[in-house]
C-alpha cells in the first residue's frame, strides 16, 4: 500500500487497509500477514491500531498478523 505523498495523514491509509480487511474477511481469508521494515513508523502505527499482531524478527523487519475469522477487532 502506498499512499502520495502530498495525500498522507489524511486517514487514507487507515481506509483503505479497513477496505482491505472487510473484503478479505467476507471473501473467507483466513489471515493476513505481512513484512513492514522496523524503521517504518507509519505503517506499523497503522498495523497495531488496527489490531495487527507485530512480531519483531532477527532481521530489520517486523511481520504482522491478523487473524480475520475470530472476532474483528472495534478498530478492524
Ligand atoms: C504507511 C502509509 C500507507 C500510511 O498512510 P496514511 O494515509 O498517511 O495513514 P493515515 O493518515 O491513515 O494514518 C493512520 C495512522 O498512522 C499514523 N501515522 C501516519 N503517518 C505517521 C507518521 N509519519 N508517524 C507516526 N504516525 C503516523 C496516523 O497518525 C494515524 O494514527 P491515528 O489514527 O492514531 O492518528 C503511508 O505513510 C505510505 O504510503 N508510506 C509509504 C509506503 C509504505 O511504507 N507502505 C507500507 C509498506 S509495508
């Protein structure tokens, strides 16, 4: 996901990964999973305020989960 520039902090991020989120869990998805550098404090903001599970690993990368068939989260 890449938000411009000159669009950011705008709650356009938040939109579309709650877009994303609500699709994916009426289509059945299970999970979803990602890598997020850990210098990239936008998105893993964003990952734990959506109630992203965010696991540090021993590279410069943290992996995010969310598990979309228990109960949604208040914020997802
Ligand atoms: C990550 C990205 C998509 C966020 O998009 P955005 O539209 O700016 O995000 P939003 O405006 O919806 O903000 C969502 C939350 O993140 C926070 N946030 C956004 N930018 C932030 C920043 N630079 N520093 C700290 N928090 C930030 C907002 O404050 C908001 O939290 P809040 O609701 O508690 O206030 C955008 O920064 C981007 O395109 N980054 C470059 C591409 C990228 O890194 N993609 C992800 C690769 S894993």
């Amino acid at each position: 996901m890449l938000v411009r520039s000159d669009l950011k902090r705008q709650g356009l991020g938040m939109l579309l990964m709650r877009k994303l989120i609500r699709y994916c869990r009426e289509r059945g998805t299970c999970r979803l999973w990602g890598s997020v550098m850990t210098d990239n404090a936008p998105m893993l903001h964003l990952s734990k305020a959506l109630g992203f599970r965010v696991q540090g690993t021993d590279r410069n990368v943290e992996e995010i989960v969310l598990e979309l068939q228990s109960e949604p989260s208040a914020n997802a």
